[in-house]
C-alpha cells in the first residue's frame, strides 16, 4: 500500500515538515489538530462518517478501508448507535490529533519520504526529528500547493490543505509576506467554513484561550 495516493493528512504533514531539520514550521500540537480533520475530510469523503448539527461526527458505515490512516482514526470514533449524536468535531480532533499523527509518520517512513531520528535533549530527554527520506514526496507536495495557489485553489483538496493551513498557524510559513496577506485572509474565512478544519481552529482557539503551547 505505499504507492497508494496521499492521504489529506499525510499531504498536510509533508507540507508542515522542514525537510532539513525534520520539525513542524508550525505549532507541533496545532499541526496535530489539523491532521486530524484531515483525517475526518477523508472519512466523509469514503461515506465512512457524517457530520449533523454542525459539528457532530457519527460514523455511517464502520467498513474498514484498507488504509492504516484512516481506518485508525475510523477506530477511535464512537460506534455507530441507534439514536446517538455523535462527538463533537472539535473535541475529537484535540484527542486524536497525536495518534493520527503517529499514523501518518509510520505511513510516510513506510513510503520512504521520513526517516524517524531518535535524539536526546540534555542527554537524557528523548525526542524524534523526521527529516526527509530517501524519496522525495516532500518537493511535489510543495510544489502541487504551489500551482494551485497560482491557480487560485481550484479543487477541493487544496481547499482543504489551505483551510488546515490557516487553521494551525501554517499559512504564515507557506504563504509569507505581505503580498500573501490578502490571500491568508481569505483562508482564514475558508478554515471557519470548511467544517473539518473548523474543528481544528476551534481547537487552536480552545488552546490559545488556555495559554497552551507546543
């Protein structure tokens, strides 16, 4: 399965990493919030979710997809229950964020685009860096979000990626400068709009509101 298409999650993960370092660009714990409504526009896309009352996800059809990213974050929904209302969009994201985001980077080692760096800060306390692999699935994202700036996001998918964008904070890194600042605004319009990545601003927001960070 590592030939198959990029996931949305795994298409927004390339895009926030730094190739070189192997960090986020963006707040660690924002770009989790993102990948995880990546995740949701996926799974509604399949016919696997639904969303009603604005912002509660139920699961429509449980029938596993074949795919470890999505059917991990399938997983962690609430089963499907006569007469239940489902999770809050935004809630979930906030708890699915890191194993979606754990999913997506076994995926894309898999794929051979990440290579996973274990370090040690002081000499004692470990963390993980995630430069870029031997294939190189990094430049064409970049270079697809790229055109369809230009183009004006002419498809739903880069909508999506550009909604998520803003949503966590990323857009200032894709899109800098003054001349991307009408564009930004826009974005910040289309996260409020597009329901998965709402749930991921609402997220951040519940984050910045507490004084959270990384």
């Amino acid at each position: 399965m590592t030939d198959a298409p990029l996931t949305l999650a795994e298409e927004l993960l390339l895009l926030a990493l730094d190739p070189a370092r192997g960090r986020p660009l963006n707040n660690p714990r924002y770009l989790r919030y993102g990948l995880a409504g990546a995740a949701l526009a996926d799974l509604e896309a399949t016919g696997r979710i639904a969303v009603e009352r604005g912002d509660r996800v139920r699961v429509a059809n449980p029938l596993p997809l074949g795919d470890p990213i999505l059917d991990g974050a399938l997983a962690t929904l609430p089963a499907p229950a006569k007469g239940g209302r489902g999770v809050r969009a935004h809630r979930w994201v906030r708890g699915a964020g890191r194993p979606v985001q754990e999913l997506c980077l076994r995926r894309l080692e898999e794929r051979g685009a990440l290579r996973r760096q274990t370090h040690r800060a002081l000499g004692l306390f470990p963390y993980e860096r995630f430069p870029a692999g031997a294939v190189d699935l990094t430049g064409p994202a970049r270079a697809r979000f790229k055109a369809a700036v230009e183009a004006r996001l002419p498809d739903r998918r880069t909508r999506l990626l550009a909604a998520y964008s803003s949503a966590t904070g990323l857009d200032a890194k894709l899109l800098p400068g003054s001349s991307f600042r009408p564009l930004r605004r826009d974005l910040r319009r289309l996260a409020k709009e597009e329901w998965t990545a709402h749930a991921a601003f609402r997220a951040v927001q519940d984050d910045q509101s507490a004084g959270g960070g990384a």
